[in-house]
C-alpha cells in the first residue's frame, strides 16, 4: 500500500448529512453512522467498515515506478526494487479526508485490521447493556456472557454449552455488567495464516507478528521473540516518532488558530472598511445629487434669462415692424391715392416719422445664442465636503478676440525652452475662465518644414494655456497657433532663433574692440560679448 495526497475532490458530498471530517468517533463508521463492522485501518488512520469499503467505486491508475532506470548508482539500486513493467494499480479515495489508497493484491479485505476500534466498539455495546452484540459462536443470539479465558462472548445457549464440554468446564465466564469498569475486552488476534493460532509472536525480518505455526513454516529460520518481548523497543521507535510528530500538531493548531483569529479580523475589517465605503458612498451620492439640483436650477436660470432676452427682443422688433409697416402703408397710399395739394400738405409729417423711423437701430439677429455647454470633467469646487466635477458654461471661445501673451514670442535661443501664454476670448473679449478648448500649436523651420520642434501646451483650466518649445537649431520659425481649427489673433507669426549665449572667456584682440569704436558690445570672432573689465592686447 501506498498513500499520495490528492486535492479534494468534494468528498464531503460522499458523506452522510452532518457527518464532521476526520475519525471524529471511535466507534462509529463514518460512511454507514454505524458501529464499526470488521473495521480496516486505511493509510492514512482513518477506520471504515470493510462492507463500506468495498462499496466505494475503485479506480485503476497505472504505476509508473517500472520502466527503465536512471544511469547512476542511485538509479541502478531503485532498478532492483521497482518492477519491470508497468502495472494497474487498483485503489479508492478515503470517504474522509480523500486520500488516494493504492489496495493490495486481495483488495479492501487485505488492509489492516483496527483491532483497537473492534475494543471501543466492544466497550461503547457493553456501555448499552450489550446492545449490538452478537454471540461470537453462533452469530445469531444476544451477548449475555464472556468467556475472560477464551476472551469470546456468549449467548446464553452457547455459555450452558461452553460449561458442558470438557476443555472448557473451568474456564471463567463472567456476565457482561461486571464488564463495564474494564478498558480492554478485546478478543484474541488470530493469524490470518492459521485462524486456529493467535498471534503471539513477531518476526523481526519480516516486522510483523506471527503466530506458533508461521515460525516453523513460512518465517521459518527468521529471527522473532514473543510480541511481549519486543514490545518495548518498537514501542519506544513508534513514541520517538510520535514525538517529533506532536510539534508538528501544535504548531498546525497554533496555525489554525492564528488563521481562524486573522479570519475573524478580516471579518471585521471587511465589515468596517464596507461600513466606511457606504457612509462615503452615501455621503458622494447625496453630494453629486446636491451638485446635480444646482447646476439643473443653474441651466433652468440660463434659459429663462435667454428667453427673456429673445421675448424682449422679439417684443421691441414686433414693435419696431409694425411702425415700419404703417409708415410704409400710409406714405404709399398717400402718393398712390392723394392729391397734389394733400401730399404737400402731409409730406412734413410723413417725412418726418419715416427719417426718425429710418434712423432706429435694431439687431437684424437674436441678442443670445444658443451656446450652452456642459464640461463634466472640469472642477465644479466642493459640496459636503467632495469635490464635484461637472460645470455649465454658456461662454464660446472666439479665436479672433484670442491674445497671445509672453516675451519669447518673436525671439528665442537654440537648445533653451522658450515659453508663451495664449489667453482664450470669447466674442464679448472676455476671459473663458475655463479650459478644455481643442488647442493646437505648431512650430516649424522655415527651411525645415517637414521637421516641427515638438511643442507642449498645458492647460491651466482658467482660460489660459502655457506654451513651451525648445529649438534644436538658429534661424527663422513660424509659429501656428489655432483654437477650434482656427488662428487666434496674431498667428501665424515668425520667431527668430538666435544662438546661445556664451560669455567672453578669453582676451579680446585690439582689432576687434578698435574696430568697433570702444563699445561693450562688441562681438569677438568666438561669439562672446566684451566683458566688464576690458583687457587689450598689443596689435601684432
């Protein structure tokens, strides 16, 4: 037999309803609920009755320890031990912990016996009144007695029978109750081998116990010693083991515990963190909804000022054309239908009204528009403590009215970022106060058109947008810079690219300085300027 962990395989659904994982009882299979019946210890010391065994569906697995072996000393000792082909391995998983368990040659009946929980079971029975226990001659009556010498339980028929016979008159039979105060009443273990023998030896080659007959027959010439013997140095190997096993268990239970204590703060982490992201989340709601009522009343105030605006309007040009109207109609009918002397008579007033008429200005287009804009991503301040994003402007930039501002307009110098404002009107000549209108700039050569200088322009969401660029080389660029797909006031314009300043590091030659009558600003074939202190050499 062999034992591989295995992932679990949902074996709980295996289980009967409420059955708890791992041998949580000794008596009682944890498959049928049961006492135990011919329990078998599986590898991995879990107990189930071999008929619950036998019903868990087998599966074949192919053993993968034949085959060729590895070249090297360690290879060519496993060589001896594996087989020489490859082999099925019939096996089943543990109902309990899901374990695979490779069977034997005889299959479930060839695993271990649990003697120790045939014990408890005996125990648990006698603990009922012998409940659950059947005779051990006939199989067929209740226990009443227990033979202490032949360590058998009897019915009453078969205990009248026990007394009768002669090997048997003076063995000890006692009645189940005076049992009750014993830890172990378990029966002989008789060798599978021989059933008529019981195990009373062990053989230390084969590291088994055996019975009387087994040491004359197959474990013939094996080294043994009466189970008794030997007890305590395979005993003292088994607690060794055991004792470097326990610290193992205390520290899975400490692990569990730290785990169990870690999940249970987690829980309430959890529960705290969902508490916090609520009330924010509640809190950012009644905010947003707030900033929505106000910029909803803010939209509503814009259109009844428009529309006012427009009614006003309308109402003055309604006016202004019925004026018109009858002026027209009357002068018309006048000079149509009058006489000469009615018109001469009336031409002062017509006149009159028609020049005043003709001399009232009037908009021939609405006094608003129609420009009303929502910017979601733009910074609407704080409400209730959030910031709030989402603003109604009613403004439209005019790149006419726009105004290009800084000193680096017109001149820059190679390899030095040179910078200017570009401040955005709309049609009044106002300020937007906001960004977020579509701006592009671009500077390039004038011999170098193909080749653009890479510009960056950042807005500062009032209005205003900085631009910055950095020539590699001297010359002449033009500089483009539209809104909206349209040049602001002044673009295109040409900048000069001079090249960099480098200070005077060495003596200027008196030609040079004569040359130019004295002055400091005076450029040495280098390209520096004259410095503070002049120094002069002779002429050549």
């Amino acid at each position: 037999m062999s034992e591989n962990r295995k992932p679990l395989l949902g074996f709980v659904g295996k289980l009967p309803s409420g059955t708890a994982l791992g041998n949580s009882g000794k008596t009682h299979c944890p498959l049928c609920m049961g006492l135990f019946k011919a329990p078998r210890l599986l590898p991995c010391l879990h107990t189930v009755c071999t008929t619950c065994l036998e019903q868990l569906e087998p599966y074949s697995v192919v053993d993968i320890r034949g085959g060729d072996s590895d070249t090297s000393s360690e290879g060519s000792i496993f060589q001896e031990l594996k087989p020489p082909s490859l082999q099925p391995q019939i096996g089943i998983l543990c109902p309990v912990c899901d374990t695979q368990v490779d069977l034997p040659m005889g299959g479930v009946k060839a695993l271990t016996i649990d003697h120790l929980a045939m014990n408890d079971v005996m125990l648990e029975s006698l603990r009922g009144e012998g409940q659950g226990l059947v005779c051990d001659l006939c199989s067929d009556r209740e226990v009443e007695k227990r033979c202490q010498t032949c360590r058998a339980n009897l019915c009453h028929f078969c205990c009248q029978a026990h007394r009768r016979q002669k090997k048997t008159t003076y063995h000890t039979v006692v009645d189940l109750k005076d049992l009750k105060g014993y830890s172990r009443i378990g029966k002989p273990i008789l060798c599978p081998v021989h059933p008529a023998e019981e195990l009373r030896l062990f053989c230390e080659l084969c590291d088994r116990p055996v019975c009387r007959d087994c040491v004359v027959g197959e474990h013939r010439e094996h080294p043994y010693d009466f189970a008794s013997n030997v007890i305590h140095k395979h005993g003292d190997s088994v607690r060794e083991l055991l004792r470097g096993t326990q610290p193992h268990v205390e520290a899975l239970e400490e692990a569990l515990a730290q785990i169990t204590e870690m999940n249970s703060a987690l829980q309430k982490r959890v529960e705290a963190v969902a508490a916090d992201v609520r009330t924010f989340s509640e809190g950012y709601v009644k905010a947003i909804e707030e900033h929505r009522d106000r910029l909803l009343k803010q939209l509503e105030d814009i259109r009844v000022q428009k529309e006012n605006s427009l009614q006003l309007q309308k109402a003055q040009l309604e006016q202004l054309l019925a004026d018109m109207r009858t002026g027209v109609e009357f002068t018309e009918h006048l000079l149509t239908s009058g006489s000469d002397l009615e018109i001469l008579i009336t031409k002062g007033v017509v006149v009159e009204r028609l020049t005043k008429l003709n001399k009232v200005e009037y908009s021939a287009h609405p006094g608003v528009n129609d420009k009303i804009r929502f910017s979601p991503q733009q910074r609407a301040g704080r409400c209730r403590g959030y910031e709030v994003y989402g603003t109604i402007n009613t403004k439209e930039v005019d790149p006419a009215k726009c105004v290009l501002q800084g000193e680096d307009l017109h001149r820059a110098r190679e390899k030095q970022t040179a910078s200017f404002t570009l401040l955005c009107k709309d049609a009044a000549g106002e300020s937007m106060g906001r960004g977020g209108d579509s701006v592009h700039v671009a500077v390039v050569p004038k011999d170098k058109k193909d080749s653009p200088v890479r510009t960056l322009v950042q807005d500062n969401k009032d209005g205003t947008y900085y631009v910055s660029y950095t020539p590699k080389e001297p010359g002449v660029y033009t500089v483009l810079v539209c809104v909206k797909e349209q040049h602001v006031q002044g673009s295109p314009f040409t900048v000069t690219v001079r090249k960099r300043h480098r200070s005077h590091t060495g003596v200027f030659h008196c030609c040079t300085f004569c040359s130019s009558g004295g002055q400091k600003t005076a450029r040495c074939a280098c390209g520096g300027t004259m410095p503070v202190k002049i120094q002069t050499s002779s002429s050549p």
